[in-house]
C-alpha cells in the first residue's frame, strides 16, 4: 500500500492558517487594550480644564486690585506753617504737652498750635504716622491725650466720640467729640487712616463747626 506524504513546506503554511483562525476565534467580541501612553495622553475636551491663554492672565492681572507699592508712597505728616488758613504759633507751644505715644525711627510727629492772627484761642494738632499699632488705636491714645491736657474729669465718664459722615478728600475715619459740659466748648477731633493719626483740639466750638475746620487743616497736615 503506497502512503500519500505531504510535503513539509504545505504542512507549515497549513498550521500557520490553523492556528491564525483560531486566534480570531479567541478575540471576537473584545476590544483591543489601549497602551498606558495612549490612555494618558487621550482627554476628554468636554472634561477637562481649558488652560488660561497669555489673554485672559493679562485681564486678571489688569482686575487685581493695586499693590501698596504700585498705589504711591504712603502718606506722611506735615509740620506745616499754616493749616486751613490758620497759622503757627511760635514761642511756647502747649501741644507739646500731649503724649504722642510711641515714637520709633521714621515716624514724623507734628506737635503745634495753629491761630488766626491775634486770637488767643490755639487749636492744638498732634499727628504721628507709620505707628507700630492700628492708626484707630493711636488716635485714642491721643485723645485721652488731649482729654488729659484739659483736664477732663474721668469719673464722668469719656465723652463719646461721633463719626463725620464724610471724611474729605484724604478718606479714612474721622470722628469729633464735644469735651465739654458748655453747648459751645472745647471740641476734639481726630483721623484715622491706613498710615497716619491725627488729633485736633478746638476750644469755643461746636462739634459742626470744629469737624468743617478739622478737615481742612487736615490738607494741609497730611501729604
């Protein structure tokens, strides 16, 4: 009996076909894996933060609020020689008196006496800036100051101090208290801002009257 022999390259390509089919067979109905790289890199665009552009960092940059450094120097007080039309008073100056608080290297201190020409009736200034402190704190330093200058019985309690709906120009707080049991008496006045602290005594005034004049010297006291 002859036995047919098949020939060995035909039996390699036969398996290769076998063994191809049955490794379809084995993947129908899965989905091929994607590579870690692939998946890292793929982002869903619905999803996924949008960087900001070189454009809308300026537009932020443009809305923030100005730096101190970028809004100017800060504002210092002034001895002047004149402050809302009144003058200096040379010679013995009773703002001295008034304990300024603290005082540390670059901090300017304005302690004087302003009048009109010939009245005996000096308003008394003592201003401070760059204070250590809150300037809020500062100022009520100064008032007690000046609450103690004139003699100003406590066990009567400290009089209360009344805001001034509009501080002026130079903004911040400003507030005025009548130091006196008289309808037209001693006043004090006082600022508060982000840098400076002032205190201004007003004798034979009113609270009205004194706070209009207060803010105005208040110009040219404050730069």
């Amino acid at each position: 009996m002859r036995v047919s022999r098949v020939p060995a390259v035909t039996a390699a390509v036969l398996g290769l076909v076998l063994l191809t089919g049955c490794q379809g067979d084995d993947l129908k109905g899965s989905k091929p894996a994607k590579s870690p790289a692939a998946s890292a890199s793929t982002v869903d665009p619905t999803t996924a933060p949008a960087r900001p552009s070189a454009t809308d960092s300026a537009k932020a940059s443009a809305s923030a609020p100005p730096s101190a450094s970028a809004s100017g120097p800060a504002r210092q007080v002034i001895d002047a020689s004149m402050a809302g039309g009144l003058s200096k008073v040379s010679g013995r100056n009773p703002a001295r008196d008034v304990d300024p608080g603290e005082m540390r290297d670059g901090m300017n201190l304005v302690s004087a006496a302003y009048s009109d020409w010939g009245s005996d009736d000096a308003v008394l200034v003592v201003a401070v800036d760059h204070v250590p402190e809150a300037t809020t704190k500062r100022r009520e330093h100064l008032w007690r100051g000046m609450l103690e200058h004139i003699k100003w019985d406590f066990d009567q309690g400290v009089p209360e101090a009344q805001p001034v709906s509009d501080p002026g120009p130079l903004g911040g707080s400003v507030e005025c208290m009548p130091a006196s049991l008289a309808e037209n008496g001693n006043v004090i006045c006082g600022w508060a801002d982000a840098t400076t602290a002032g205190v201004a005594l007003f004798p034979n005034s009113t609270v009205m009257s004194a706070s209009m004049e207060f803010m105005t010297m208040r110009v040219d006291l404050e730069k």
